[in-house]
C-alpha cells in the first residue's frame, strides 16, 4: 500500500509516521463483487420513495447534528427509545468514535483476527493498544476462552458477528461471557447481521449489559453503501460518549432523508436479503462440489460473502479482473489468510460468472490434496 511521503511524516504526529494510505485496490470491471456491496439495487417502491424524499430535502440548512428523526425510527424498531441509539457517517466513524472515545494510550483492544482490519487501524490512530486472539487457522473460529481471558484485562473488545471475512458468527452465549468477563465495553459489530440466521443478533443482551454495544449499517442490506449511515444500540450514557466526541453535522441531510425512508420501508429489502441467503447456499454448494476436483477450500458463511483458499490466489484474482472482468478481493497479504479471497455473494447471474471462471482458473487437485471444502 501507498505510505506518507519522507516530508510529511517528518510532519505528522509520531505515531502517525509509519500509516499506509487506505487503497481498496479497485479496479473498474463487468463484475464487482470485492466490496461485500449489495449488488442488488434498492427495490423499486423504496427507490421511488427514497427519490421523492431527496427532491423534498432543502440543502440549505445545516442538518440535525444528532439525525433525531432517525434515531426515533431506528429505535421504534428495535424496540427502544432514542437515548440508547446514535447514528454515524457509516459504521466506520462509529467504529473510530468509539476507540476515541473510550481507547487511548494505556487503554487495549481485544480483538479477534482474522477481522476486520479497521479495528487495528482506529486502534494505532488513537494510540490504543491491541491485544490480539487469534483464530484457529483451520475452521477460522475464535477459541472462546482465550477470547473470555482476553476481555477481562481489556478495557475494550470488539468481535464483529458474522465476521469478516471469514463469515462465522459470535455465539450470543460467548458474548454474554465477554460482556461479564471485560471491565470496559464491548462493541458487538452486526454490519452483516440481517444475512445471519434468526435469533443470531447480540440485542437481545442490551437490556442486560450495559457495557454492549451494537453496531449497525444500511450499507449492506439496505443497499446504501454510497449513502454512508450506521448506527450505534447501547446504553444512554455510552451513546452521549460517542456524541460528545462526533464530528458535528456528520451525516448529511440527505443521507438522513434517505435512510429514514428504507428504515420505514424496511420490509421492501426483505427478498432482496432472502436472495442473497439463497444464493449464498447456492455458490457454497457449488464450490464445495468444485472442490472436489480442484485444489480449493471454502468456509461457511452468514454473511453476504465468502471465503475461498486457492493456490496462487493473487494471480486467481489477476486473472479473474484482467481475463474475465470479474474483481474479488485478495486477502493473501493478511496474516492468517494466505492465499485466500473474499468473494462477494451477487446475483445468480454474477455467481455463476465466478463459478465458471474459477472452474476455468484452477487447477485440478491432486491423488494428495487435502485442501476441501470445510462443513
């Protein structure tokens, strides 16, 4: 990745020094399905409502700082009230105001990787420091007790549920352990959520524990990732945390249109999101059924991707992007995911773009080949 020139890191905050510059690596192809984006558009009812909501929105005024109207909506359905909600610029300014909020220097992050790599990063921006459990190199699960050990000398845990990219979930059971285990708080990451099976979500803890916390997004489900609006369930005193230390006017007023919109309209989404599950234990199928001629491992997933092991995953995803016009993203340069990319559950039409190539691409695995398809 890109870094800071010599002149501006003699410029910065030392801490700051060594920090690439982000860079998604996209490239623009027929088929996107790096992102772990809804490939899907917003339903048309939504979409048409979505538009008339935006062409009603005057520009010309500062938006409400907190997106109060939003808040009362977000609350009404997860049965609460608006102290315990608070919404962000996407889960990501969510996820730093937490860390800023609540990390700092002498203060650690427990966090369980393979994740999300943007926990580390807040973490180094706001000197906090990490504690790292790692996952078992073969089923790509936490180990529970070590992740409960963890937590109790951490003032902070985040454990992202389903988690990406290797798509399990966090156990409502483990994290109640967490949530008496941590001194500090612990942050649930639920940006995946809607995909999961039923009764999956760590909500129903909040009543219980007022150290969790619940992130959301409309980025996946809802189709909104240019939108940029996330959302934060927790207790009233930690959400004035997280408001007091929030960029002011964070979330636009149109982004605030539009999400009030879809929240009410929520149950348009739902087939779109049944799709996606369907769909989801389509492609499984099909690459474990590949992978009985092919060197290739997969692992199970409640998210809207999948985690694929291939041989020589960088030139796969070369070859997908430059042969077939088809971007999936490569995790291989991550400790702990050697040679292994995320591929994004997309239409039936996109899924079986990616199943013909990689039917194409890889090779046919050998009498003593043991990578497979993991139940």
């Amino acid at each position: 990745m890109p870094q800071l020139s010599p002149r501006v890191q003699a410029l910065v905050q030392p801490h700051l020094r060594d920090l690439d510059v982000y860079d998604p690596n996209f490239t623009p192809t027929r088929i996107n399905l790096s992102a772990n984006e809804n490939t899907y558009d917003v339903p048309p009812a939504a979409r048409a409502a979505i538009d008339e909501a935006l062409a009603a929105t005057h520009t010309n005024r500062y938006p409400d700082p907190l997106s109060n109207e939003l808040r009362d909506e977000l609350a009404a359905w997860h049965g609460t009230d608006r102290a315990h909600v608070i919404v962000g610029n996407g889960g990501d300014e969510l996820l730093y105001n937490f860390l800023l909020a609540f990390g700092g220097p002498g203060r650690t992050l427990a966090i369980c990787p393979p994740t999300f790599s943007e926990y580390a990063f807040f973490a180094s921006l706001t000197q906090t420091d990490v504690a790292e459990v790692w996952r078992d190199p073969e089923t790509m699960l936490a180990d529970d007790d070590a992740l409960v050990d963890a937590a109790g000398k951490a003032n902070l845990i985040i454990l992202t549920s389903p988690n990406n990219p290797t798509g399990d979930l966090a156990p409502v059971a483990l994290v109640r352990r967490l949530c008496e285990a941590c001194p500090g708080l612990v942050m649930v990451d639920e940006a995946y959520g809607e995909f999961a099976a039923p009764g999956s979500s760590c909500e129903s803890l909040l009543d219980a524990y007022d150290n969790l916390v619940v992130l959301h997004t409309l980025s996946k489900a809802f189709a909104l990732a240019g939108a940029r609006c996330g959302y934060v369930l927790a207790a009233p005193d930690v959400v004035e945390a997280l408001a007091a230390v929030r960029q002011l006017y964070s979330v636009n007023v149109l982004t605030q249109a539009a999400a009030l919109t879809a929240v009410r309209l929520r149950d348009e989404f739902a087939p779109t999101v049944a799709t996606i599950v369907s769909e989801r234990a389509r492609v499984l199928a099909a690459l474990r059924e590949l992978a009985r001629t092919r060197e290739l491992t997969v692992w199970p997933s409640e998210g809207n991707f999948l985690l694929v092991r291939v041989p020589g995953a960088s030139e796969v995803r070369r070859r997908l992007r430059d042969e077939f016009s088809i971007l999936v993203r490569d995790f291989s340069y991550a400790p702990g995911l050697a040679d292994c990319l995320r591929v994004t559950v997309g239409t039936p039409e996109e899924n079986d773009a990616v199943l013909a190539a990689l039917g194409e691409l890889l090779p046919a695995a050998g009498p003593s080949d043991s990578l497979q398809a993991l139940s």
